[in-house]
C-alpha cells in the first residue's frame, strides 16, 4: 500500500483527475461472487471518500464473476471479480481535489483481506484550466 | 497515437488485461455536451472492438458535461467530458485477448477529432492462470 500523499494537489489548478488503479489477490472466492456485498463496499466507501453516487450496475456472470459500475458525480469507480482465481480488479477515476478516493481502496481492502495487493496512481489532465 | 502492438499477447496466458487510458483535447463543446452521439460512438467501438456490451449508462450533467459508462462481458468501458475545456477522458478495461480495444479509441477520434490526445496502455494481471 503506497503513502497516501494526495494533500499536495494544488486547489487552483483543479481541471486533473486521479486515478486508481488496483488488482487485489488471494481474496476468498465466496467473497468475490457476491455482488451485493461488493457493491454495498463500493457504496460504504464513496461515502468514506466524500464522492457524490449517481447510479450502480452490478452484473453476476456465469459460472461466476461479478462487475459493478458506480456512476459519480466526479467519474466512475469499477469493479471486476474473478473468484475462480481469488482475484479483483478494480480503478476509481475521481475529477475532484476534496475527494479521498484511497478511502474506496481501504474500504475494500479492510473487508477482503487481499493476501497480495498490486495499485497503480496516475494523475490525469493538464491541471491547466481554472474550473 | 501509439503503435498498436496488442497481437503479441500469449494465448496461453488469459488472465491479463488491458488498460486504456486516454484524454482528448481541443475537441468541439457541442460534441462534448451530445450523451447520445457519445454513448453511439462507444457502441460502434466497442462493437468493432470485438467486444460483448451488456448495459449502459449515460448521464447528462448541469450545466454540462456527460458520462458515459458501458459495461462489458470483457469488463468496462468509460468517458467522461468537459465541455467547457473541449476535453473527454476515457479509459477500456478489456480481459480478452481476441478484444481489440484500440479500435474504441479510433472510433472516437475519427469522429471528434481531437487537436491533442494522450493516451496510457497498462497490462493487468499477473499472466500466471491458464484459464
């Protein structure tokens, strides 16, 4: 898990995006086919990082897997299971510098106890643009 | 526009993705501000794509901008845009190798012609399952 210094972003410059991008490990398979609790984490978390929910999709596939989808207000957050390998992927993409989208990270990493956690942050736009 | 080298990808090898992750600049606002002209736009990529589209959602913001989500049997695909700026953020999320999701950003910059566009390509996954 990477210190979580997202406090540097400079408040004029606020036309930028960050994004998260991450693939949990050893995660138990039971846990990864439940959509609702994977998308009642995604919810709880956006919550915790002061982001606005518009809309959710959640699909199970078959034999298993789940994705959810949460519309933001600031982006998206995504979420992809593949329990037959105990592993998710997920990114959250968050255009705003009051949000704390590491808060979504910890959130599902607290319930899902990953055994191995891979995440990658990239800033995104030319912080150019007064908003 | 990169090379777009995805052919060399290990059939062996499944358990990967591939992250697109890309801004458009200087691209007309009224574009930008047309959910339905985007969401088409997503369609058709997605469909030369290869892909499996299985819901969308598109939602108009005020006093502008739209978002754009679609989620894929392969996993996800998503734009968000800022009119204002004549700017569009988008990234592809595909778990297959026979996808050939380059041709979901060529869609898009054929028909919106940015004057900038940069884009990112991440390998997910470990590579290691056969599945």
């Amino acid at each position: 898990v990477p210190d979580w210094n997202l406090e540097n972003r400079d408040p004029q410059h606020l036309f930028e995006g960050l994004h998260l991008i991450g693939e949990f490990y050893g995660v138990a398979a039971e846990l990864l086919d439940n959509g609702e609790l994977l998308a009642g984490l995604l919810q709880e978390g956006i919550s915790l990082a002061g982001a606005t929910l518009c809309q959710t999709l959640v699909k199970q596939f078959e034999p298993q897997g789940v994705t959810v989808l949460c519309l933001l207000a600031e982006s998206h957050v995504s979420l992809h299971t593949y329990p037959e390998h105990g592993a998710l992927f997920f990114d959250s993409f968050t255009c705003s510098i009051t949000c704390r989208p590491h808060l979504i990270v910890e959130t599902l990493r607290e319930a899902l106890h990953p055994s191995d956690l891979n995440l990658r942050v990239l800033r995104r736009g030319k912080g150019q643009a007064n908003i």
